[in-house]
C-alpha cells in the first residue's frame, strides 16, 4: 500500500499535482471519491479546524483510514490550516497522514519559532505525518467575498529556503498570487485569479538547492483559469487544494435537490443533486492537475 509520502514523491517527480478537496459531510466526501477513482488518481481530503470539529477528529481519522483499507485505495487525510500546537498535537494521535501547521499571519520569525516547535511536537508523535508550512499571506476564509482580503503577501525565493531550512517541514505553502475563498465576481465568471508562476518556479528552485524540500502546495485553488493549474503544477506545485468552489456547488445542488422533491425527507434521497456537482469539479480539478485532456 502507498504512503502519502509514496504518492507526493511520484506525483513531484512526474511535475503534477495530488487533488486535495475538503469535506464536512458524507455527500462531499463521496463524491471526491468517485471523482478520484473513476481516474485511478490518488486522493488527499483535507479538514479545517471547523470542519473536523464538526466531523470529530478521530472519526474523520477513522473513516478515511477505513476507505483506505475497505478499496485499497490511495486516499489520505489532511489536518487543513492547524492554527495551534495543540490542534496539531489532537491531529497527529488521531493518525492524520498530513498536518498544514499554520502560523502565517504571524511575522516570519514567530511563524519560523512556532512551525519548528510545532514539527518536533508532531515528529516525536509519528514521523510518518507529513508536515507543511505556510509563508506569505493569502488571506484566511473559504468563503464567497464581495473584496479580497487586506494584507495579501506574495512568498520570496529568500524567505521560502529560510522557512524550510529552520522548520524542518516536508511542505511548503508559499503565496504566489492564490488566495482563500473567492470574489462575487469568480462566481459570477468575470474573474480568475492571477497565479504567478514564474515566482512558483523561482521559489521551487531555491528550496530544492538550498535544502532538499521538494514538495509545494498551492492552497486557495478555487477561481483559478483552468490552464494556470496545469502550469503550477508543471512548475512546481506538489498539491493543489480546492475549497469554496465544492462549498458553492454543495449549497447549489441542496437547493437543486430540495426544489426537485418538496416533500421528500430522505437525506439520501435529497442529496445526489450535490454529489453530482461536486464531482464535476473534483473530477475536472484532478485532470487538470494531471494535464489529463
Ligand atoms: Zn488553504
């Protein structure tokens, strides 16, 4: 059976990107599972703060392991955006395969203190876990925004070796013109984002020289031009994640499903609009990253 450390190597070493997708609930997480066996590509969820609180941290641990073992299937979990010591440290007991220490708000070198605290916490649990870390700034909310957030900080080539060599971590989540969430305007289809792929090649550079840290994530995937995620991952980006974009499309497809059957109360029964939406994305994601036609 692959480890998630198997998978990161082989997706780097062939310049695509591994789909991580997150999930609160069953209808989510189904259908990035069909998305992703219905390619034969491996799969990484991942769950905020919020939405393992919601799920529990030991049943999100829990059900994915078990998917794992029932398919024999490469499918991992991710402890998304870990803001404290003690939520990575709940994470790692639990037997998540990935932990995104968090600090990025913070200036650099309270960012670079608590990462490598955090890293040794987690190692001296279990090895295994791949850690990443976040440098930059991209604001923090997987939600639908009139504006984009204030503050936003692209990632230097500099501080990105700087980060890497002190923390210690198996990921690097830089800023390279990404972001949380999306604009009215995204939705509306006027707008993309801009990803900087030249600062992606730049930065991937540096830290494989500099350190021997190979593995990039581009975090705040939705509303990015189809083209600019097979070039981030061409250029470096290990794995890529979408959010808000299976957030819109679950909240679409629970109105679809509630219009088409008024009087029905069978969760089940009212949900397939959603897990049908949610799947196209994932579906058409996952190519993409694969500069799959
Ligand atoms: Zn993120």
């Amino acid at each position: 059976m692959k480890t998630l450390r198997d998978v990161l190597h082989d997706a780097d070493s062939r310049h695509v990107a591994v789909g991580h997708f997150n999930i609160s609930e069953f209808a989510a997480l189904n259908a990035a599972f069909a998305a992703a066996r219905s390619l034969d590509l491996p799969l990484l969820i991942g769950v905020s703060e919020g939405e393992r609180a919601f799920i529990g941290v030991r049943t999100a641990a829990a059900i994915i392991k078990s998917m794992r073992e029932e398919y024999d299937y490469p499918i991992f979990l991710n402890a998304d955006h870990t803001h404290s010591l003690e939520k990575a440290v709940e994470a790692a007991k639990a037997g998540f395969d990935e932990i995104i220490f968090d600090n990025s708000s913070l200036p650099l070198e309270e960012n670079i203190k608590n990462t490598k605290e955090a890293v040794a916490a987690i190692r001296a649990i279990d090895p295994h876990i791949v850690i990443e870390g976040e440098i930059g700034y991209i604001g923090m909310n997987s939600e639908v925004m009139d504006a984009a957030p204030t503050g936003i900080a692209l990632s230097t080539p500099e501080d990105a070796v700087r980060f890497c060599t002190e923390t210690g971590v198996d990921v690097l989540a830089p800023a390279v013109g990404n972001m949380h969430g999306l604009l009215k305007t995204m939705v509306a289809g006027t707008a993309h984002k801009e990803i900087d792929i030249a600062r992606i090649g730049a930065i991937k550079e540096a830290i494989v020289a500099q350190t021997g840290t190979a593995w990039m994530t581009l975090h705040g995937g939705s509303g990015t031009e189809d083209k600019l995620f097979t070039e981030a991952a061409r250029a470096g980006m290990t794995i890529i994640h979408v959010s808000s974009e299976l957030r819109l499309a679950w909240r679409r497809g629970v109105e679809q499903g509630l219009k088409d059957k008024p009087d029905e109360i069978a969760p089940y029964k009212i949900l397939p609009p959603a897990v049908e939406g949610i799947q196209k994305i994932v579906t058409d994601r996952l190519r993409l990253f694969n500069g799959l036609q």
